[in-house]
C-alpha cells in the first residue's frame, strides 16, 4: 500500500502536470481532491417491536433518497420514488397525484437541547431549474406541522422566552420549547418529521433534504442527578379483577458519592378502575423506606444518604391494565 | 468525478466496507458520541450479536437484533458495530433503556457514502 509520502508526492507530480495541461493526469488530479465521507444516516432503535429511538448523529441528517427507508409511503397521494436516479417525483398525471413527500420520524441524540433546525430541499423542474416555488415544506414537532421556507432555520425558545414566532400563535409557541420546565423530557416529544407538498401541476424532483439540528448542545441546566425509567410497571397479576392485589417494584435509582438531601418524583400513571392506587415510596442507602405524597414535588428525606432506592406500589385489581411509566426522578445533593 | 453505478465509484468504497460490519454490542454508557469515538463506553456483556447487512445504491443498512433476554438486568444506552477483531467501526447514543428477561432490542441503521468535492 502506498505511504502517505508517496500519496503526496503524486499530488504534487499531477499538479505539475495539470499546469501542463495533461488531460489524462488532470482526471488523476480530480480524483485525488475528490473526498469520500462514510455517514452515519440514521440509527432506529426498537424494543419489542416497538419504536423507541430514531437517532440522527452529529446532528445532521442527509436523506440522499436512496432508499425508501425513511420515507413514509402509507400517507395519501405518495411522491414516486424514482430508484434509478435516487429522487422522489412529485407530479400529476393520469393514473395518479404524486401530491407529498412525507419523511418517518427522525430525531436527534438524548439529553441535549436543541436552538433551531434548518432544512434545505434540493428539488428541480424538468428543465433542472430550482422549484423552491413550486413545493411547500413543513416541519413537524410532534404536535403541529410547522411551516418554513427552503433554507430556513425553525428557532426554539424556552419557557421565558418570547414567542417563538410573531407568526405562530402563542400555544404553539409554548409547546415548541425544546425542553420542558423540569427537563423531563422534550417538550416538542423529539419526533421530527418533514413534509413536501407539490403546488400546482407541474412534475418536480426532489433529489436530497438536508437538516440540521442547529447550536444543539449539551443541557448545562440538566440535573447531574437524574434518572429516567421509561418502561412500565405493572400489576400484571389478575383473576379477573375480583380480588384486590398488591404489586411490588423495587430498583435502586441513583448513586453518588456524597449523601442526597431531597428527592422529586414525576411519572405517567394509568389506572384501570380509579379506586386502583400507585403509591411511591423511597429510601436512601439501607435506611427505612419514606414515602412520597405527592407527585413533582421535592421530598426531603428524614435521613440523607448516597444511594436511592425507589419502591413502586400498585394497589387494585386493575391487572395489566393499571401501570405506571416514564418516572423521572431527580435527586439533589 | 468519480463514477457511480452498481460495481464503480462510491459503490467500490461500499463493497470493500460492507464485508467489515460483522457484529453489534450494546453498552451503558450514553456520554455524546465524538468523532474519536473508538468503541463503547461500557460494554454489556453477553449482547454481541452477528448483524444483517443489505447493500443499496451507495449505503449498507445494518440489522441488529437480540434474542430473548439478552443482557437482561443492565440499561442500554449506546452500541457499535464491530468487525469481527473487535474493531469498533460506528457508535451511536440512544435514550436509556432498561433490559428485561422479555425484552427484544432491535436496532437498524444505515450508512450512506458521500462524496465532496
């Protein structure tokens, strides 16, 4: 194999002879100033056959349409994938309307926060003009489609942030804040999708989409001392719902080296009748259990310590169909 | 320019990378991926497992998939691909998530080559 010397000596000797006009070499010449990048699209991770994560790194996606992995083929009047020429074709013709282009959900890393999100469509008429003019493209947060132009930039604000867009109405504007007041989860739900609508009757190529998670960064706010479980807990024990059952969860959450003063607890409940009950209980290293009276609330332990032990109750007969999910947990020094 | 087509170009760069994805290995650690990044944080012992590759038109898709209850008992928050001498060859963090004794994790990725100018 060639040493990095040698590469560069033959740079060096092909320059000289593009200088001299040598055809053949200056093709030698292109090649070696040509870069090749091996990118990471996108990453989907399920658990149980069910979506958890879709994970663009470095904060950049680039959709070149060589596939239609990403694409949603289920929404109405589908763009045409055109796999020779790795584009979607918006069009209208007489066997059908080729009206929109609809990405899967795409997302971005975990515990950061996110200023603003640019998308860039490249799409052309049959001429090879641009046809910016001729599509609308939306973004969607996870609750609204947002409208924005090609090459704009969608800007994020926090809670005491001023409205994200004289535009937008105010709802919007709130529920468009990347992250929400206790830095539970983001409040825009992380499902980004993108939408390419064709206006008019012309026939239009859309051949690449770029994003870009814009100023995305670590949470400096985020607490050092936090925990999130996402996965249920069950009572999952039943006979029919005719007798009453106590069902037990117990993991240890948190871990440091000098002794928490205070907890708070937050959490997604689902009871199946409303005399069911999920009580939270929890306790620092092997001191006795505490119990937590109210949720989002900070509970001071009666005895501080540096391991925190969480014990989840439910009470009813709701089997499977009384739970508790998504518990954030915050600990405090 | 460099051509592209089924066998040339980029999709030479392709069919030389896809016979080095073999496996993939979940882990707990979930600090932000960094282009240095040269394998998992913390391994997860027990969740190696063979990967499916499907080439297209410039870019592999990745399939990984654990059986039953695999690293049951630990947290998931990142995992590579390996080649098959332990080569970590891509790394991405994801959301935490809690293994259990019934649980399938499944992850599908791709890689795409660009070119620039």
């Amino acid at each position: 194999m060639a040493s990095e010397n040698d590469i560069l000596n033959n740079i060096v000797t092909n320059k000289q002879n593009f200088a001299s006009g040598d055809i053949e070499e200056d093709s030698q010449v292109e090649l070696f100033m040509e870069r090749v990048r091996i990118w990471n699209k996108i990453s989907r991770v399920n658990i149980n056959g069910e979506e958890r994560a879709v994970i663009v790194p470095f904060s950049t996606l680039i959709e070149t349409f060589d596939t239609e992995y990403d694409i949603d083929g289920t929404v109405d009047n589908p763009a045409e994938f055109d796999a020779t020429n790795s584009r979607y074709i918006l069009m209208a013709d007489a066997n059908a309307n080729r009206k929109v282009l609809q990405s899967e959900v795409v997302s971005f890393r975990n515990n950061v926060s996110v200023d603003s999100i640019n998308i860039s469509v490249e799409v052309e008429d049959s001429d090879g003009n641009d046809a910016s003019d001729n599509i609308i493209i939306e973004l969607y947060n996870g609750q609204d489609w947002v409208l924005i132009h090609n090459n704009g930039t969608l800007h994020f604000k926090d809670t005491q942030g001023q409205d994200l867009d004289a535009d937008l109405d105010a709802d919007l504007g709130e529920r468009n804040n990347s992250w929400d007041y206790d830095y539970q989860i983001p409040k825009w739900d992380n499902k980004l999708k993108y939408r390419i609508t064709r206006v008019g009757t012309g026939t239009y190529y859309v051949s690449k989409v770029i994003m870009d998670f814009a100023t995305i960064k670590a949470i400096d706010a985020y607490p050092e001392y936090y925990r999130y479980l996402y996965n249920k807990r069950l009572m999952d024990i039943s006979d029919n719902h005719a007798t009453m059952y106590v069902k037990m969860h117990e993991t240890e959450v948190l871990t440091s080296e000098d002794d928490f003063t205070k907890i708070r607890i937050n959490s997604d409940e689902t009871l199946w009748q409303p005399t069911d009950m999920i009580k939270y209980f929890v306790k620092t290293d092997s001191n006795a259990y505490e119990e937590v009276t109210s949720l989002d609330t900070d509970h001071t332990f009666a005895t501080p310590g540096k391991v925190i032990s969480l014990r989840v109750i439910l009470i009813g007969n709701g089997a499977s169909s009384t739970y508790v999910e998504k518990i954030r947990i915050i600990g405090t020094i | 320019m460099i051509l592209e087509g089924e066998t040339k170009g980029l999709n030479k760069f392709r069919d030389a990378i896809e016979p080095i994805i073999n496996e993939g290995e979940l882990g707990s650690d979930g600090t932000e991926v960094k282009v240095s990044d040269t394998g998992l944080g913390t391994p997860i012992a027990t969740t190696s497992v063979a990967v499916v590759t499907t080439k297209f038109n410039k870019g592999i898709k990745i399939d990984y998939a654990t059986t039953l209850g695999l690293g049951a008992g630990n947290s998931a928050r990142e995992w590579v691909v390996n080649d098959t001498d332990t080569d970590e060859l891509l790394r991405v963090v994801f959301p935490e998530i809690e293994l259990y004794t019934n649980s399938v994790i499944s992850i599908s990725s791709q890689l795409i080559l660009l070119q620039e100018l």
